[in-house]
C-alpha cells in the first residue's frame, strides 16, 4: 500500500557519511523505486484495512482536540486494482458512498490528492550513502535547490525533503523511511474535496509542508504458497507529525470538514495509520517475519 502517507526515533539521524561513490548510491536508490514499483503490481492479491488517528497537541505536547477516527479499506475495482475508501468514521457518521459500487467509491477518493511524495523521493538525485550492514543499507537523500521551484509538484515537494532511507538487504525493497521537510517546495494550498459539507470549502493549505515530520514502516507478507512473486510488502505503520495554521478553522480529511475547537500558536498534527493486510482468498493476516 502506497501511504497517503509510522513513525519512531530515528528520524534524520547525523551518522558519519560512507565514502561511497554516489553513484553506487544512486543506482541503489533507483533499485529501491524499481522494487516498489513492482510491489505496487502485486496488490490485486491482497486486501487491506488501515486505521487512522489524528490529534492535535500543543508546544509541551499536550492533547487539544481529538478528531474522529477512519478506517480505510481496499477496494477492488474493475481490472482486479486496488483504491482506498473508507468504511467507518469513529463517531458513526455513515462513510460517503459506502453502499455505491466500487468504481464509485474509487472515483470519489480518487479525487482527494495525496501531498506526501513517496514516488518521488524515491528517484532524488541528491543521495549518498549512509550505512551498511548485514540487513542492508541506509541512504541518505539530501534535499535539492535545484528542484524546489518546479513546476511539477511531486517534483519540488520531494526536492524539500531530508531523508533515510534503509533498504532490505535481499529485495533493495525501501523498508523504512524517515525524514522532515526542510524547505518550501511541499507548500501548497488548494481546494479541498468536502463530500460531507452542505456547501463548498473555501481555499485550504495543506499540512505537509515545511517542518513536517514522517516515518513509514513496510513489512513483507509472504503468500501462503510460498511464492515470491506474490509476496507483498504492506506500510504497516505511518506517522506524520505536522504544522498547524493557528487560524486554522476546520480540518479536512478523506472528504470530511471537521470543525477545530480551540486556535492556537504552535500546535502541530499528529497522525497515525496502522494496516493489517490479508492474501486475496486467504484467512492470513498482518505478519512481521521476514
């Protein structure tokens, strides 16, 4: 599952750099795209459910205001792909379209952009290598002045982005990836899709933007016949702890306006989404062997 957008302590740690060719690093990174490109094909054996939480905390950390919970599923679509929908809102309101056909369903989330740049970041030119070991390899991407004003947005965004990037020593597929966004280029504001409201949301800027903070976690599920090719690689956990605009009057989220109770300076977002996945037909669940 690509995030839309798991996160721990090690976030762009300052390790002594390798004194690797950064080509070989490169060529590594593009190994990293390649192997998540060809997981991104396997999804139409799996199924998957996701949970989502987002709180909003003060300077000390402290809880503000807790918002309604989602659970997302996957949704097979015509072809045998895969899109995420949600199925369940935390405080029961009924989830939009979620008696509509698949196509449906799809088309409407479809239609809410996805900020965080995972793609992207994945082909950065700017990378060297970190560390190595007997499980793999961490990468270091650098952000890229070159980039941070172009056109395209995927582009520039990931052009902002500090990041690790440690890869599975078998696959080069990129098992963990931790980073913050360090300039402007992921700054944007748009028109949110408000599904819920009786009326248009007005123009919103998005929350991943500079200062924000992510670490994702894939873990690979074995397919039940031991067949490699079907094997997939789930982002189990994700964190995102972002900025928020002390003016800010409402958030949104997977079409949804929720209003924001108190204002305040400083206040970031945080949010978490932990997956279970389970093979298409197959009573299997989330593992975390290798």
């Amino acid at each position: 599952m690509i995030p839309r957008a798991c996160f721990g302590a090690a976030l762009v740690a300052a390790l002594a750099a390798s004194a690797a060719p950064a080509d070989e690093a490169s060529d590594l990174l593009a190994k990293a795209y390649e192997a998540m490109q060809s997981n991104l094909a396997r999804q139409d054996h799996w199924n998957w459910n996701v949970h989502e939480v987002r709180r909003l905390v003060d300077k000390a950390g402290g809880v503000v205001q807790t918002f309604p919970t989602v659970d997302i599923e996957s949704v097979i679509r015509n072809g045998g792909k895969r899109c995420n929908a949600v199925v369940a809102w935390g405080d029961g309101k009924k989830p939009f379209l979620v008696d509509a056909d698949p196509e449906r369903r799809c088309q409407a989330m479809e239609a809410i952009p996805d900020p965080f740049p995972l793609t992207a970041l994945l082909r950065s030119r700017k990378v060297r290598i970190q560390a190595k070991s007997a499980g793999g390899v961490t990468l270091a991407v650098s952000i890229d002045k070159s980039r941070i004003k172009d056109a395209d947005f995927p582009t520039r965004c990931a052009a902002s982005i500090e990041a690790t990037v440690r890869l599975d020593a078998a696959t080069s597929f990129p098992v963990e990836i931790a980073g913050e966004v360090v300039e402007s280029g992921c700054n944007q504001v748009n028109q949110p899709v408000s599904h819920y409201a009786a009326r248009p949301a007005g123009p919103a800027s998005s929350i991943f933007r500079k200062s924000a903070r992510f670490h994702l976690e894939f873990v690979l599920q074995k397919d039940k016949f031991q067949n490699a090719a079907n094997s997939f690689w789930v982002c189990a956990r994700q964190q995102f702890d972002q900025p928020f605009d002390p003016n800010a009057t409402y958030l949104y989220y997977w079409g949804r306006q929720v209003a924001v109770e108190q204002r305040g300076v400083g206040r970031r977002l945080i949010k978490e989404m932990h997956t279970t996945a389970r093979e298409f037909g197959a009573e299997t669940q989330l593992r975390f062997d290798k």
